[in-house]
C-alpha cells in the first residue's frame, strides 16, 4: 500500500495523512521512517502537483505493517487506485483508527516540515486555490453549534469558545478558529490550513457537520 520511496525501515515508522486544495476529497496516506520526514516531503511537493500538501495527522507506529492491515480492512473500498495512495474519504475516519496504533502524534512536526519547504508564493497559490474551489465558510450556527459551546482540539488538552457564527475565544483571545488552530500547531499565521479536521463538538468532528449540512444543501 505505502511508497517508502527507497527509505531504510526503521523500528518506528511515521503514517502521515495529507489533504491537497487541487484534489477536493482525498486524502493520501503514506509511511516513512522517522529520521527521514523532511526529505520524504521534499518529494512529495514536486512539479507534478500544483500546491503543497497539508498534514491533516502524523503519528508513531510500532508496527507500520499492521497499521496498513488496518486500513486495508477499515478503508480499502474507498481508495481511488489500487497502486496509489489516495482514498476518497474524510481524514477523521483514518485518524480514528491510527490513534488506535499510535505511539505518539508528530502532526505539529510533519506540518513544520512541509512550511519550511513552502515559500510565500507556494503558501498564497495554496490559500487561492481554496477560496476558489472551497464550499462557504464555516458558520457555526448553521452547524447547530450556538454561542458558548466548547469547541475541544483533536488532543482534548486545548479548547475554544464560540462566541459568533465565525468566531472563537482562545486563550482569552477572540479570533477564527483557523487562527487558533494555526496556535495551536504553531504554524505561520499565513499558512494554509482547513481547521474543520482538528475540531469537535458534542464528540463529533466539525468536518463531518460541515460536510453533512453542505451535502444536504448540494442535494436539495
């Protein structure tokens, strides 16, 4: 299932989950060793595809090879080409069974990675092509969530506050959620980030609510 592009296997390896503004809905799952993230994103940034990838999850694995078990079993009828790496599904279904499997999320490190390979041009292309191809921005109370809920971060230790339909308050700081969840994974505040992924409500993922209330609007 995974290229390791000719890496040395390690005793831990790093599965990684990125999304692309230029392939709306896939998701690429990938391994690679541990000592080798930076180069493995140089790689896949290259002049065959239009914007860099974003890390949507990044995590230790003891086991690569029973962590690709898994996701054969979970998600093999939604991948999109036997010989790639590409599946047509939300990343919070894979993210539920990596944490599963996992030793310990590297997200945050992954995400430096691919930023120190990124320059102010790549990033303004990235954030472009989203306002073009994206769905509306997120409304809160569109999504059923008023004002006051708690918003909890993927690794529950960090939260938000609602405080308008677009608006959160973080660490006593009003600002979009993207903002805080650029805070969050201390990433530049211009990066390009979809931060629906890393949030839930209620014990569901923004990005379900979203894509559910958005499918609905598509289909009436």
């Amino acid at each position: 299932m995974y290229n390791t592009g000719g890496i040395v296997a390690t005793d831990i390896q790093i599965i990684y989950i990125l999304t692309n503004p230029s392939m709306p809905g896939l998701i690429k799952v990938g391994v690679t060793g541990q000592t080798d993230v930076e180069s493995r994103m140089k790689q896949l940034y290259t002049t065959g595809v239009p914007v860099p990838f974003e890390c949507n999850y990044a995590c230790k694995v003891k086991n690569s090879g029973d962590a690709e078990k898994a996701l054969h079993f979970a998600f093999g009828d939604s991948r999109v080409n036997p010989n790639r790496e590409f599946f047509k599904i939300p990343p919070e279904r894979v993210v539920a069974v990596l944490k599963l499997l996992q030793l310990e999320e590297v997200t945050i490190q992954v995400n430096k990675e691919i930023e120190s390979e990124t320059d102010e041009e790549d990033r303004q292309s990235s954030a472009r092509l989203k306002i073009r191809s994206r769905r509306p921005v997120m409304n809160f109370f569109e999504l059923s969530v008023p004002i006051g809920s708690i918003l909890k971060f993927r690794d529950s230790a960090n939260e938000v506050t609602v405080v308008n339909e677009r608006r959160v308050t973080f660490q006593g700081e009003e600002m979009s959620l993207t903002a805080a969840t650029r805070k969050i994974l201390d990433l530049a505040q211009d990066y390009p980030l979809q931060p629906s992924p890393y949030w839930s409500f209620n014990g569901k993922s923004l990005y379900e609510l979203y894509d559910e209330y958005h499918s609905e609007e598509e289909a009436a």
